[in-house]
C-alpha cells in the first residue's frame, strides 16, 4: 500500500461513498486538494448533484476542467470507472447509459460493481429477464442479498420500480432520444442539446445551468436561469444567485433579479477587488474573502 497511488485511492473512496450514497464523507474526501485529477472532479461534482448541493457547493471544490468535469469519458474510462454510465443514467440519457452499462458488463463479467450497474439499468429498461437472472446470482453472496431481495421483488412486480424513489424518478426523465457519446471538449454542446430536447428534466436543466458557469457562458446561464421559476421559486441555489447578480452586472438586463443579500455580498467583493494596487497579490486576497463564491471563479480562474 505505500506505493499505491493516493489520488486513485482517493477517487474509489469518493465512488464507495457514493455507492452507498452517503455524500457527506464522499465529499469531504479531498476536499482541500488543490489540483484534484480530472476523475476526482468528476466524482466529486456527481457526489453533488446527486445530493442536491451542486448549486449551492460546486465553486467551494476546485474545479480546473470546466464541463469537462463532469463526465467521464467512454474511450478512455469504460471499465475503469463504473460511475460512468450511471452519470448518464441520472441525467436521463437511455441509450449512452444502457450501451456503457453493457460493455462494461462485457468486459469485466465478474465484477459486482458492474454487475449492479448494468442490473439495474436493465430493470429500469423492463429488461425482466435479466432482472430475475441477476438476482438469481446476487442472492448466493454475501454482500449483495438487499439487492437481490429487492430485483426479486421488482421482477414479481414490474409496477414497483415506478413506485421506487430513485428508480422511479430516473425512469420519468428517461428520454429515448438517441446522442453519440459526446468526448473532451465538447460535453457543453451535449448538455445544451441534451436540455433543449428534455426541457421538462429537472436535471438535465441543472447539468446545463453549471455547465455554463464552469464555461462562463453568463449568455447561455441567463438564458436558462430566466426559467427557474419552474424549479426554485424565488429559492435560487447560493452559486445561481451569485451568477446573476454577476449576470446583471455586466449586462444590465432587466429580467434578472438579483436577491438583495447577494447584491449586497458583491457590491462588497466589487469594492474589495477595486481597492487592490497589485495585481500579484489581488488573486490570494481576493480568494481569501471569496474563494468559495462563483464570482472568485469567473474573475480568477
């Protein structure tokens, strides 16, 4: 273990955590590292999403690969990295989280992790046959019988997975479109794609919302955070309401309206950044008030 590579250990501990869907320790897991691998990014941003906390916590975590950092990429992690297709899976995109669950199968058979994956995908897919097999192996372990009680039951009543709250969410927002796997550099266009032809998918809108902050397209973030009446009311997550008054800052534009609070906090991070004299120094002093804001992020990184 003392050759072992720490931040592969890391990025596993993250994924165990999110397996076992406790987000808490799995985004204290390197928390503070300042060059985070592309893998841990990804993790970590998945970690947030699935907690609900993206919008709110995403800028607190170093985040150097832009929309890159959200996705792993099919060429170069299938088989490596098994969150991979459950990433589409949770944003809804059928036929890329179905065709990675099944290679990955494929190729590592005697894999569990892999296994669970590619199970339930197929049950939300109301591939049955595949449901009663897998339970059928997954009873005979040791770590696995919740599972397996849980595929049996789904197999005897198809109408459960409906009625399952995570399963069922997932399985509303599926969409049966077809989209090639997008690579490095072009997962913006995807999520942008992705979104206008499932504009009802909650989080498919929330993928092209932080999309367009990692990319500081302010234009494509103004655009989508002017229908957040669908989803937040006047409860806009910390980094959305700090984009905005960004937003109006820079734009002027009258349908964007900034929660008194945080205009107030920028107005603050505005006067601190015009009272800086040296631009070697403006960075750390800034990031020492506001390392944890989008605006920090947008201006410094």
């Amino acid at each position: 273990m003392a050759n072992g590579n720490d931040d592969f250990m890391d990025e596993m501990a993250i994924d165990h955590f999110i397996q076992k869907r406790d987000f808490t320790k799995a985004l204290q897991i390197g928390k503070d590292a300042q060059h985070p691998t592309r893998e841990m990014t990804v993790l970590r941003n998945f970690a947030l999403e699935l907690s609900g906390r993206a919008g709110d916590e995403m800028f607190e975590y170093v985040q150097d690969y832009k929309t890159d950092g959200l996705f792993f990429d099919y060429n170069k992690d299938g088989g490596v990295y098994p969150t991979g297709p459950v990433i589409y899976f949770n944003l809804g995109a059928r036929h890329l989280a179905t065709q990675w669950a099944n290679n990955d199968y494929l190729k590592r058979p005697d894999s569990y992790r892999v296994l669970k994956n590619y199970v339930l995908i197929a049950t939300v897919n109301e591939h049955w046959n595949v449901t009663q097999q897998t339970a059928g192996i997954l009873e005979n372990t040791w770590f696995h019988n919740d599972l397996a009680s849980k595929l049996n039951k789904f197999s005897l009543d198809n109408s459960l997975v409906n009625k399952d709250p995570i399963l069922g969410n997932i399985k509303k927002r599926l969409s049966n479109k077809y989209y090639p796997f997008p690579t490095k550099g072009n997962y913006t266009d995807f999520v942008c794609k992705f979104y206008r032809e499932n504009p009802e998918n909650r989080v498919a809108y929330d993928y092209y919302l932080l999309s367009a902050l990692l990319n500081k397209k302010l234009d494509k973030f103004a655009w989508g955070v002017k229908l957040y009446n669908n989803y937040y009311k006047n409860l806009l997550p910390k980094h959305y309401a700090e984009a905005v008054s960004l937003c109006k800052y820079l734009t002027h534009d009258s349908l964007l309206v900034v929660n008194p609070a945080t205009q107030q906090k920028f107005e603050a991070f505005l006067m601190l950044k015009k009272e800086q004299k040296d631009p070697t120094t403006e960075k750390n002093i800034m990031r020492k008030s506001y390392g944890d804001t989008y605006w920090w992020y947008y201006m410094y990184k």
